[in-house]
C-alpha cells in the first residue's frame, strides 16, 4: 500500500430527484488498499460506486485517479472494473469469451487473448471451464468468471458491488479467500460495497461507512469496533451497551459503581459503550478495579457463545458474551470485569444518533 | 402413457381442421358421405402456379407487404420499445394501454377515417399505402412486446461492458442486440403473421387493386373451386409453420415466449 | 411539461382515426376541402335506432354471441389454464405453443373445413353455429391467458387456507377465485372482444343470416351513407372503451395487466 | 413440557418422482416442546413439515398427533397450523380479516371473531392495525399477522416453514424474541423448519438435523455442539478441528502430543474434534496438561473475535477462536489449551461422511 491520494472522491454528490442519495463525499484511497463501502441499504453506497465506475455522473464534485480527473472520461476508458452482485455473465457468450470479452473490445489479438483467458481462469482455480455455458456454472463459479472477466484487463481499480450476498454461507467464506488473494496476488486498488459488516471487516483493510448518503466513519476494522465516532456507529457494529456516565478524568462513574478507562472522555456526563465481547464474568472479586457485581438475568446459548443479560444491584444493564464453556445460572450472583482499555465513551448526543434507515444488527 | 395421449389428442384437436384441407387439395372430386376421395391429383397444386389463379401474384405481394410493414415496425418498435420498457415516466401504463386500442378495436371501425386520408394523399389502392395501414397493428404491437423484452433486460449487462472497455456502439452490438435477438425476432415473426394475415384493412384500403393472399384466398373462397381453394389455404399457413417451428426451437428460452406465450 | 406535451401528442395520434369517425355522425354533408361541416345533424343517431338499419339487431346478436363464447371460453379456459400455468409435464410447452394456431392461422384458411362440419351438422347460418366457431380464437386465448394468470399464483395460499380450516370448496370461493379474479377479468373482457370484432368466421359461417355488429358495419361501408357508417362504427367500439376503462382502474395491478400487456 | 408422543413421526417416507425426500424418519415430539428442523437446502424438511401439516401425503408410515392417526386426515381438520417463509397473507383480505380467516372458515360468530382478532393482534404487538391492507405492512408485520393468523384457531401444533429467512437480519432478532415469547403463552408445540443452525439454537428445545432426507441427530442444541454423532454434524455446526489421533483409555496421542479427555473413545484409531472457541491460546506453559507447543500462523479479526491458525511443531493445524482483546502476533509462539472435557471422539469414519448436498458453514 502506498501514500493516500490514488483514488480520491472530492465533495462528491449525487441526487435523484433533487434528494441526495450521495452527499459531499470526500474519500482518499491508497494505491494497492481495500476499501469497503459499508452501510445499510438505500445509505448510497451502490450510487458511489457507480460514480467511481462512470456509470452515474455526479450532480457535484471530482474523481481522480492518480490526479487525473475523471469527471468526463467515459467508464469505457477509466481503467476501472465492476463485478456486480449477480456476476452478470454475458449468457450468449462461453466462460473464456466472457473473459475475453475486455480484451476484445481493446482489439488484443487472438492468441494474447486465449493466453490471458486461461492465465486468468487459473487464477480463479476454473481452468478447463473456457468452453462451458455460464448457464451451465453454480453461483460461485459464475462469480469467479466475473472476477476473472474484471481482472483480465489489469485495471487500475476494481470495484466490487456486494460480490458475495447472492452466495450461500459456506461459500461466502471461501470467495472471500480468494478475492483477498487475488488482491494480493494483483496489488490491484480494490472498493467494496457491502451491507454486511463482518464481510467488510475481513476483507478491507479499512472501511468507509455511510448513512444516508454521508460519511460517517473511515477507520480500520479493529477501530471502528473500538473506537466508533459515535453511538449510531457502534450500534452498526453490534454495540448493545450504552450507558449514561459522570467522567472525571480517567473516571467514570455509572449507576453500578465507578470503572477506571484509558480513554480520555470530555469531563461532565458522557455516554459511555463496551462491547459485549470485552466484558469478563468471574465468580469471585480477584482483582479490585473495574468490577462491577451483577446478577445474571439470561443465558442464551447461540452455539458458539453464551449471551447473558447482567444487572448491577442499581438496576444498569449489561450484555456480556462469553465462550460456551463458561456456563452461568440464571440467578447467580457474579462480578463483572469491564476493562480499562475497553470503555469508549462519547459525549451524549443532542440530537437523536440513530440513522434514518435502520442498521443491520451484528448477528453472531 | 395417458399424458401422451392427451397429448397427442389435443394436439389432434387443434390440427383437425387442417386435415380435410389436405385432403381436398388433393382429391378430385369428394362429396359427402365419402370417407376418402376417389380420385387423387396434383392438379390443384399445379393450378396454384399458373398466372391465372394469381396466387403466384398474391403471394409475392404478401411477402413484400408483411415484410416492410415488419420492418418498418422494428425500426420505430426498438427505441419505443426500450423507451417503456426500461424508463420510468408518468403517462406510461396510459401509453401501454392506448397502444392496446389497434388490437382491440375492429379495423372496420378505422377505416373510413384511413380511407378518407389515403384517398386524399393518392395512396388509396397502391402498395403502399397497404403498407401503412398495415403498420396500425404491427407498430403497436412490435412496441408492446419489444417493451416487455426489455422490461426484462438487466441494465447491469451494459454497464458491465462499458467498465470492461466496451463503447456504446460495441455495447449495442455485442451485449444487447444478442441478448434480446430471441424475443425480437420472436415478436417480429409475429407482426409479419399479423400483416400476412390481414384481411379488412387490405380489403378496404387495396380496393381491390393490391392482391395479397388473404384476398384471393376470400376470393376462391366465395368460388367454387374446393380443391383449389384448399392448395390457397395450406400456402397461407406456411409463415404460421415457419413461426412454430422457430418458437418450439426457442421452446426454453423464456425471453422469446414471455412476450408471445401470453398473447 | 415536455413528457405531458409528449403524451398528449401519442394518445391524441391514436385517437385521431376517431374523429373524423365524431364529426361524420353529425354532419349533414362533409365534403373536401371544408375543415368542420357546414351543417350538423343528429339524424344518423336516430336512424340507428331504426329497424331498417338493423343495428339494434346486429348490436343485440353481438351481444348474445360474444357473451356466450366468453362464459364457454371461461368453463373450458379456468381448469386448462390451471393445468397449464400449475402442473408440470412433458409436452406442456408444445400445446401453449400449439394454442398459438388460431391465433396466428387466418380464419379464411381453416374456414373450409369448419363449414363443411357445420353444415353437415345444420348449424351453418344459425346463431349457435356462430357461437361454436367464435370459441375457435377465444378458448385458446382465455388458456393462454389463465394459464399465465395462474403461473403467478401461489399454490402457498391455498395450502395455507386448508390448514387454517378451509374445506376445498372454501379455499376455492374465498381464495384462489378473488385472487385470480383481476386476470380472468381483464381475459374474458379481452376475449369478449375478439368475438365481438370477428368478421371472417361470422362472414362465412353466418352465410349472411346471422347479424353481428361487424357485418352490419360492413355492409355499410360498401355502401355510401358516411354519416349512418360512422355512427355505427362508433357503436361498435363501445367495448374496447368499456375495456380501456377497467383496464385503466385495474393499471396499478399487475395481474390483470400481466396477461394482457404482452399482447 | 411433558412426555415425549405427543406428536410422532413413524417411518415416514415421501418420495418425488421414486427418490425418497424423506426417507424412514421415526421423531417423538412432546406437548410445548419447540423442536427445529435443521438440514441444508434439499434435505427434505420442509417436506416433513408439509407431511405433518396434511398438504402432502406420505408414501409411507404414520403421523400420529395425540394418539390418533392423522394420515386420512384432510389438512383443515389435523388443528394443525402452518406458517410459511412468505407470510402469505391474503391480498384481498385486510389484517382483521386475515386474522379472522380461520375463525370464519370455523363458523365462529362475527363477535367471536372480532375479539379474538383484536386479542391476537395485541398479542403481535399490532394494536390498531386490524383495518390496514396487507400491501401496507413491512416484511416483519406481515410475518406477525401471518403468525396471529396462525395463533387464532388455538392449534395443537404450529408449524413455521423457515419463518425468519425472508427477514432482515436486524428484523430477525426481534422476531425469534416474540415467537419465542408467543410459544411460551401459548404453550403449543412448534415445529421449525430452518437451514440456519444459529436461529435453531435460539429457538429450539431439541433439533433434529436431516441430511438427504434421513435424521441425523436428534438432540439439544448444546448437544449438537458438544456431542456432534460424526464428522459431517459437526462440521455443519462449523466444526473446523478434526485430526486422526489414537487413544489409549482417556489419553489422545495427537500429532502435536498427548492430551487427556473427559470422553471415553474407542481404543485406537479414532477422529477428534474439538471447536475453536474451546481452544485457549496462552503465553506462558502455566498448567501441565492437554498443552500444545504452536506458532500462530494466521490472525484474523471477525469483530467480534479473532480467528487464529495455529500450528505445532509437528504440523498439526489448529484452529482457535479468541476474544478480540487478546492480539497475537503472526509467528509469535504459544500454548494452545485443549481442554479435556472439549475434545470429542468418534470412530473413523470407514465412508467419506460429508453429506451430499454441502452444509452451510457456520458464519460467525
């Protein structure tokens, strides 16, 4: 990866109607980054990528590509690549000439046609499928294709629009290995649309979430889990705990008791978030600090976690995730451990976090 | 084995009334209540290539009329086609519904306002102004089936060839020609039968002077000449094979019966 | 404002052939070159009313005739198209395809042989003789039409009525019929009007004695009464506007256009 | 709950077109029980379910619902209710009259019907709704009236045919939360057909697994994950760990060493598993036992835990699944802890045991 500034979105806008369906965008992506577009459906992430690939023409604003404008060069000569959700396979066309089908339209000759054809359907582990019918391809395998159709014609970019979401579960994972090495493999810069977070956070090296058109947070996957913007965010990432705190430097006081945080809140009431996964349950006070003594409510059992509902004797709620093989009675009685360099806080909003269009829950 | 022969039997059904055709145009002399005739000849058929019975006439003038009536149709059919098949607009389900009215309504309710235009421009008895009128089923007929071969066509398809370096010319020819070519040509085999088949307007409008089958086919008819008549008949349904023929081949293509399988 | 001028100007395309069609109703002399007539007259409407010009007639035996072949389409139609849009079995897709045949054969080639059945059965010239050759064009309609209403309808919704109590009967009175009614609707209007603007079976098969719209109309036009010819014409397409306008209300549907908008 | 029997499945067989959907399935399901259906797309529970629900009919074997035979028994009189994915509400009824629907197919009177409906309707948190049209109601409202509509004839059983699927994943959670809610004010017995093995764990008492038609495994969720009957069950619960080892009474001899287990394997060759997130990665050899040397090969943040390859020194590949606070470094050297009560034998298999049609993975 290189410096930022390869790709750049500058005061991107794009309306329908007079509504804003992608609103002041500004975005810089590194030359060999991933990137992904994250957010709910309808928040404009598809539109930015259609203005990135040249299809929609934005109301307002400039893209560049390594300081090139692109505002009026036509999708045919941006260099960059689109694999759509349904893969799109011309039906008319076999697998190689489908993959060909850039090379041809460059006027590449035959034989660097079939060459790159079959170097590329290597790469996505379908050699010998140049003469099948997509027709006759599974939903991976026509997804693959796509990617190799994209990948043929060395773009500088390549654009991915929810590559995965028509594919069953148990290929998901294994598109997502290869999509990672072929990245690697090519060093191509790559964005992402995605509404599923945990797609995102394996697959980018960081993630650009939109609401309603806007950018809200371009973070790291690990920092937007541990350091969200603000509550709307870390409800996007399954944040379920959100309580109300009087801080006083590194102190926080909450309704259960008060708990140390590395973070450096503002002072006065600041709303404070712990991620579920973080927090501890021990039967017995070890350590001093950051304990809060709680009473388990609930216990769901979802397989590879137990999900229990904790109440402090003042009445705060906590969930906690812990492994199944920690096995809590509803009823009993026990500490829990919120870590210093867990807590997060942000000051309480004035006006109401939640977006417009509701977030995909974090489903584990 | 029931289903083959209900099968079989339906289909009986419906070529039924073509069989005694066959067997008149081959029979010299049939009368009731004979099962068969008693003498077969060719000599209908050999009639039917003689000036005189002006099939030979009839039949060219048919093919030239159908085709650029189809012709015409596709040209002005495509654009519109794609117009109200992939656009949104208010006014379009009114526009859908109004391209209806040449179906729905006889063209002898038309007619005397056509007529009254034609004669006015000189057209009236000429070729082509058969053609024209010939273009008030099949334009919106064409327009009608081309939007909804379109209405099923991704867009996707061309957006992912010009990301793949293809200009909208390429596009045009590479990606959505070939892609809807089935239900083209399936609805422009249609407006060709629709033209081939059409009697009131061509009867009217041609005044006699332009004779395309249908018309010495009505004529034969009100004739007593059965066996001759019969050979007209079957030569009239031979684009109506050629039609089966290519839509039982594009059988498993939905986008080409879509738009005629609902008709 | 553009796309309002745009579809003002379409539908005003496809309505022009009728206004000439309004003006020569009550116009007592229209000649060319005059834009409006000079005088205008209501007596071509009240002579329509008249028995010697047998539009009462011809409208009341159209009536009688399409309706019949409507209903016997529809008894025959509902349980093939269920059939056909529901099950799946081989040949399925040759007989919708062979349900074309009337539809794109001409009635003149097929009508040979219908008249030799009929008149050995003694219904050629009689009403139900008409009505018999009328089913001919509206059977294979109305299956092609249920058929692909019933291709859309969910056989959950029957399944989910029996579990919740509903004998056979219910789930057909209070489910599946509602349900499909939009489509069988729109179909049987759309047949009604087939029958109703056929020309060459009633020409032929009716040998004159039977009386539809269409013949009267026909006979009209060769003669030279334009006013009374327009008046009748107009009578005539009193249906199709009786269709537009439940097609137009049942526009938001997509049932009821689904099988008619490809046509 | 009380004793099993009270609907039972004996020796059920449906075969299309001669292949057996479901094939000789004996399953006992108690009053108020909440039994799952689970299995890949294909392996025939829904077809079960449409068997008990009387809108298909079996080849074979008996369907009994408190003692009595219900397989001549039309659907409208089983008192069996059926929940499909679609919700299928009737268009051209409004919610009260869809709800009402049963009552009315009854004979109910119309003041019967009216309370009942607005009864049910509070129930599904639908106050107020009875006069809407269906085409009004979101995909989660549709799916509750579907249920009220269901709920209101009072069945002995409730069916519901992948009920959440057609949902957003954010809707999903809270419609488990009312079903699960609905189940327990009621009472009635449940039968669930779902592909999800995450919802049958959250919905479930007992889940009967089906592969191609036959029952698997018949067991609670906590079962499944802890005692899977073979290779192929595990790994659809997203069992990732599997390595040959021979044992000798409790000990395992593994390629990466010996540990000690709770279960009571067949002597010699035998399969083991034990699943990611049992395995505890520690820096230091703190206890003796079940330790494993390894090398962290892989580090892969999900957001909600970090997945870790390991490996010993001997090749032996592990999988483990960690809390996100704890960070390992590839390269970085371990002790994997292997605890004895998570490790799980079976006898090796002697046919490949991957069923057909391929699992879903477990997507964490």
């Amino acid at each position: 990866m290189s410096e930022l500034g390869y790709l750049s979105l500058q005061q991107l806008t794009k309306r329908f109607r007079g509504i804003p369906a992608v609103n002041d965008v500004w975005l810089e992506i590194a030359a060999g980054e991933r990137l992904s577009l994250l957010g709910p459906s309808g928040c404009g992430k598809s539109t930015t990528l259609q203005l990135i690939a040249g299809i929609l023409r934005p109301d307002q604003g400039q893209i560049t590509l390594q300081g090139r404008g692109l505002n009026r060069v036509p999708p045919e000569r941006r260099e960059i690549a689109l694999v759509l959700q349904k893969g799109l396979l011309f039906p008319h066309l076999s697998v190689g000439e489908n993959v060909a089908f850039g090379l041809k339209m460059r006027g590449e000759s035959r034989a660097e046609r079939e060459a790159r054809t079959l170097a590329l359907l290597d790469q996505v582990q379908l050699t010998g499928f140049e003469d099948r019918q997509p027709a006759e391809l599974s939903g991976g395998q026509a997804q693959r294709v796509a990617l190799a159709r994209s990948l043929v014609i060395c773009p500088k970019v390549l654009l991915l629009d929810e590559p995965l979401s028509a594919l069953d579960a148990n290929l998901r994972g294994d598109m997502q290995t290869l999509i990672l090495r072929l990245q690697e493999e090519t060093g191509v810069t790559m964005v992402i649309v995605t509404h599923d977070q945990s797609e995102a956070v394996v697959m980018s090296h960081r993630i650009a979430l939109m609401f309603d058109g806007c950018l809200r947070q371009v973070e790291t996957p690990e920092g937007l889990y541990q350091r969200p913007s603000d509550a709307s965010v870390a409800r996007f990432f399954g944040g379920v705990n959100f309580f109300t705190a009087a801080a006083d430097h590194h102190r926080l006081t909450l309704a259960g008791g008060d708990v140390l945080t590395t973070d450096f809140p503002q002072q006065g009431a600041v709303q404070v978030t712990i991620r579920p996964e973080c927090i501890h349950l021990l039967a017995d006070q070890i350590c001093g600090t950051n304990l809060l003594p709680v009473t388990v409510c609930q216990n769901r059992f979802t397989g590879t976690q137990r999900h229990l509902s904790l109440q402090t004797p003042a009445g705060l709620e906590l969930q906690a995730w812990v492994p199944p093989s920690q096995n809590w009675a509803i009823g009993q009685t026990a500490f829990a451990h919120l870590p210093p360099d867990a807590l997060w806080s942000f000051p309480t909003p004035t006006v109401p976090a939640p977006p417009h269009s509701e977030p995909k829950a974090l489903s584990p | 084995m029931t289903r083959k022969v209900v099968l079989t039997l339906i289909i009986g059904v419906l070529f039924l009334p073509f069989l005694p055709l066959l067997i008149w145009s081959f029979a010299q002399g049939w009368y009731f209540p004979q099962l068969l005739p008693e003498q077969w000849t060719v000599a209908h058929w050999q009639a039917i290539f003689t000036t005189s019975t002006k099939v030979g006439q009839g039949f060219v003038q048919s093919l030239a009329i159908a085709s650029l009536a189809t012709m015409l149709a596709l040209v002005v059919g495509l654009p519109a086609g794609r117009a109200l098949g992939l656009m949104e607009f208010p006014g379009k389900g009114a526009i859908k519904l109004f391209l209806l009215l040449p179906i729905i309504v006889s063209p002898l309710a038309t007619l005397m306002g056509i007529q009254f235009v034609l004669i006015r421009l000189g057209l009236s008895g000429t070729l082509l102004g058969v053609v024209l009128v010939h273009l008030l089923p099949t334009i919106p007929y064409m327009t009608l089936v081309l939007s909804s071969v379109y209405a099923n066509f991704d867009l996707g398809y061309e957006a992912q060839a010009r990301t793949l370096g293809a200009s909208p010319m390429q596009v045009l020819s590479q990606v959505t020609l070939p892609l809807i070519a089935p239900g083209v040509v399936g609805g422009a085999l249609f407006a060709f039968l629709i033209s081939w088949n059409e009697f009131l307007l061509t009867f009217f409008v041609g005044s006699g002077r332009v004779l395309t089958l249908p018309m010495v086919l009505f004529t034969s008819l009100q004739g007593g000449n059965t066996g001759l008549t019969a050979a007209i008949a079957i030569t009239s349904i031979l684009p109506a094979l050629v039609f089966l023929l290519f839509s039982s081949r594009a059988l498993s293509d939905d986008a080409a019966i879509g738009g005629l399988g609902d008709v």
